[in-house]
C-alpha cells in the first residue's frame, strides 16, 4: 500500500539524482551495494551505541538508495533478472541489519529485553514474508498479498526507534515491533494460504 501511494511522489524527487549519477558513470548496481552497506553500518554501528536517532538518519539516508538505482535501471531501460536478484538479496541484509541493531542494542545498554525478543521476531517473520513470496514465484504462483510488506515494515521500525532516540517511551516502540511481528505472520498465512489455493486449482 505504502508503495502505491509513495512511489510516484518520491520517483519524481530522486530523477534529478538518478540522472546526475548516470552522467557520473555510476551504475545502479553500484548504487544498490552502496546503499546496503550504508544501512548495515547506521544499524550495526550507530544502533549498537544506542544512538537511535542518529543511525535511523543515516539509514533513511542510504534507504533512499533502493528508489534510485531502480530509477537508473529503468531510465537506461537495463532492468534485468540479475539486478532484480542483487537488489532483492541485499534487501534482506539491509532489513535484517536494521531489526539486529535495535536488538543488540536493547539487549545490552538499552535493558529492554522485550524490546530485543520482539526485534528478532520481525526479523525472522520478515523474512519469511519474503521467502513465501519468492518460493511462490518459483513454483509459477504469485502471493503479493498481504497486510505488511517491506515498506511499512521498514518504515515504521525507523520513525519509531528514531523516536526513540528522541525521548518516546521504550514502550511505545515495543508495542510497534509486537503489531509489526503479528502483521508479518498474518501476512505469512495470507501468502501461503494464496499459494494453496493456487496450487489446488491447477490440479
């Protein structure tokens, strides 16, 4: 849903980005690396030392990377099936960098225990959204269904540690990562429960 709506509003404001780095030579393989290890290091360094604030910027920053190299992609009309599987395995490291780094840091300086379990529940339930989807596409199924896609995972584990960072209540976010780990299982049974149908009506 978040992709729908937010898409096109941020396709427009990144072109001129897109463009420059195209002038530059840059290709948008090299745009999707950089951008991956961007977020890995403000989730695994400035997560770590609790500054929250700081590393969701850093993050957000390098975020907006996976919209440009696809601006690039499709601008040099050179979309193809090894920069969709680049960016799509390095999506997984960046999400999975971000979910870790609030839970290293929670178990540690930030005491919150809740917290950190809740962070590794989203990880892992990520992910499985995301194999459910792929291992659907490989057996000739779709399954893009459901309540909590990438983007607004993403998004909301960012504005609400950020937030943290600032001063909101550890409670608050707690209660973001439990909604966000129910919302990912959820969308795990919408998915294969697709993928079922799917496969029973073919046969």
């Amino acid at each position: 849903m978040l992709n729908k709506y937010a898409r096109g509003f941020f396709g427009r404001l990144f072109s001129p980005v897109a463009k420059l780095l195209l002038r530059w030579g840059i290709s948008p393989d090299v745009v999707t690396v950089v951008g991956t290890i961007g977020v890995c290091l403000g989730a695994l360094v400035f997560y770590p030392m609790g500054e929250l604030f700081w590393g969701t910027v850093v993050i957000t920053v390098f975020v907006f990377a996976d919209m440009v190299d696809g601006l690039m992609a499709r601008m040099q009309d050179r979309s193809s099936r090894w920069g969709s599987f680049l960016d799509s395995t390095l999506d997984r490291l960046a999400d999975a960098s971000v979910f870790s780094g609030v839970a290293i840091w929670f178990f540690t300086g930030g005491a919150n225990t809740g917290i950190a379990l809740a962070s590794l529940a989203c990880l892992v339930l990520g992910m499985l959204v995301s194999y459910a989807r792929s291992k659907a596409e490989s057996l000739g199924c779709t399954a893009d269904v459901g309540i909590a896609e990438r983007s607004e995972r993403l998004v909301a584990v960012l504005v609400f540690t950020g937030f943290t960072g600032l001063g909101l209540p550890p409670v608050v976010l707690l209660a973001v990562l439990l909604l966000l780990a129910a919302a990912s299982f959820i969308t795990v049974l919408q998915r294969v429960g697709t993928v079922y149908r799917q496969l029973h009506a073919v046969s």
